[in-house]
C-alpha cells in the first residue's frame, strides 16, 4: 500500500511537470454592431470586428527553444454562419479559381522559438499587414471607421498568405520579419511565390515601420505595395502619418495617404483619421473616420463611429453602434 502510494505521488509529480511545460488557451471574440456602410442606406446589424474562435498553444522543448501553434476560425455573430474565406485565387492570365469551407481560414500555423526569433509554417498574416499596414490605422482594420482602403492601397495587400513559411525578431526596440509562400498549392496558383518583408522601430514614445509585399499575381501589373508608418505618443494624444505606393493587377498605380491621431479619453480612447487614394493620380477615395470606444472592463468595449467617403458614388457615409467582449 505504502509503495502504492509512492507511485502515485510520483506520477501525480510527473504529471504536474509535464503539464508546466505545455500549455493551449482557448481564445476568442465576439462582436455586434446596429450600423450602416457607405454606399448602401440599409441598417444592419454585423461584426464590428472579426467574431472569432482559437486555439494557440506552447511547449517548452528546454535551451530556450519553444514548439507552437494557433489556430483560428471567424463567423458572423449575428447568425453563428462561419466565414470560409473563400478564395480568388488569380493566376498570370488573371482567371479565377475558388474554393469554400476555410474552416481554419483566419490562422492555421506551426512552428518554433527562441533566442533566433520564431518561424512558423501555415496560414499566416503577411509580415507587411502586421507591420505596417495594420498598426497605421487606429481602428486595426475593424468597424466602419476602418482605413483598409487607404492602409491596403485599394486591395493590394494580400493581409495573409497559404502555405508559407514566416520568420520575426525583435531585440532592443527593433523588430524584422520575412515571409516566402509557395505558388501553388491546392487552393492558390499564382504566377510567382508570394513575398513580403517588414522591419520596425518602437521604443518610447515614437514607432516607425516599413513593409514590402509582392503578392504574387501577375495579369497587366505585378500586384505589389510599400508603405510607411510614423507615429509619436505625445501621453495625452497620438498623431501618426501614414503613406504607401504600389501597382494594382491591373497595372493602375495606387498612392496613399493617411493623417491619424488617437487620444485618452476617461476610460476610453478617441480615435480620428484622415485618408486619400488615388489611382493613376484619380483621387478614388477621400475618406474621413471618428469614434469613440469605450473601456467597461479589460474585455468589453462600447464604441461609436462614423466615417464618411466623398468620392463614394453613392450613400457616402457610414456609421456603428456596438459592443465587444474578449475572452
């Protein structure tokens, strides 16, 4: 009995520090909002941001090197139907192919880390998107404020690539990533391998970054961008500048350029920007976003916003009401 229950205790021991070395959280997000989008006068409700589900996880391989993986699905709160991210995947002749039920279509990837930085393979952001791209917009993509249209110069940015391989370091404020993705593979056939790299500075109150991406579809242009970003936090208010230039499919050279500032506000944040685009030198977009987000706890949020596009052919302004949780 008496070695009985050694055994256990030792197991139970074992267990315990097997299980320290491992850990998966389960993550997500759900987000509503009463809104109306520019060009179109009907009121719907829709997610403010992406309603997500995902699992990320870590283990411990000892030296300091580390396994892990996330992995990520989005659907539309309002009805519980998920997003597939179905694809356009545009070959050299600009044909399409597409295909549905992406149900890990937001994140799926595995890798390493350590004193080397971290590479991953899988589904994954661009490097120029979390870089760049993202960060440039005070609203990150999300609600009807957002400025993806200015950020991803008129939809060049690719946001994420199948079947690539991506590398990120950050040391001493300074922070660099690379990522190669293959041409083809059972969804994508592009004329050439996906790239993009981003490299970025952030310490104290000043952050800069610049991003480069080549998609890899080819038709009458190479699809491909730059940008720039420069923000100073100032402690009572955040001004940034962002500007990029690329060449669309269709061989259209695209600029933009984007004026931001966000300031605390009680337990909330003000957020207002200011953005154009233009198409070989046309002003197609002259876009201007405010809103208000407020803070109940470290996971819920209420925010208000509004935007207005005057190059927009029709119902040139938008707005939300909503609420997202985290957890």
């Amino acid at each position: 009995m008496k070695k009985s229950l050694l055994a256990l205790a030792a197991l139970t021991a074992f267990a315990g520090a097997a299980s320290a070395q491992s850990s998966v959280t389960l993550y997500g997000r759900v987000d509503l909002s009463v809104a109306k989008n520019i060009g179109s006068d009907s009121k719907v409700m829709q997610n403010g941001s992406g309603s997500r589900l995902g699992f990320r996880g870590v283990e411990d391989l000892g030296g300091g090197l580390a396994a892990l993986f996330q992995i990520e699905t989005r659907f539309d709160a309002d009805t519980g139907a998920a997003q597939n991210f179905n694809v356009s995947a545009l070959t050299e002749t600009g044909t399409k192919a597409s295909t549905a039920n992406r149900f890990w279509g937001a994140r799926s990837i595995v890798g390493l880390k350590g004193g080397f930085g971290q590479v991953v393979f899988g589904r994954e952001y661009s490097t120029a998107f979390l870089g760049t791209q993202l960060i440039a917009d005070p609203w990150g993509w999300d609600t009807v404020a957002a400025q993806n249209g200015i950020t991803g110069l008129g939809g060049i940015a690719k946001v994420r690539n199948d079947s690539s391989i991506t590398y990120n370091i950050a040391a001493s404020g300074f922070s660099f990533g690379a990522q190669i993705a293959e041409s083809s593979d059972t969804i994508n056939n592009f004329a050439s391998k996906p790239m993009n790299f981003n490299v970025g500075y952030g310490a104290g109150p000043l952050t800069v970054a610049f991003g480069y991406e080549k998609t890899g579809r080819e038709a009458a242009g190479d699809e491909k961008m730059w940008s720039a970003v420069g923000q100073y936090n100032l402690g009572f208010m955040k001004p940034g500048f962002y500007y990029g230039k690329g060449t669309a499919l269709n061989g259209a050279s695209h600029k933009g350029m984007m004026f931001t500032v966000s300031a605390p506000m009680g337990a909330g944040e003000l957020r207002a920007s200011y953005g154009t685009l233009k198409a070989n030198d046309t002003t197609v977009s002259k876009r201007i976003a405010a809103g208000y987000h407020y803070s109940m706890s470290k996971r819920t949020t209420l925010y208000v916003d509004f935007a207005n596009d005057s190059e927009a052919a029709t119902s040139k302004s938008a707005y939300d009401v909503g609420i997202k949780h985290n957890f």
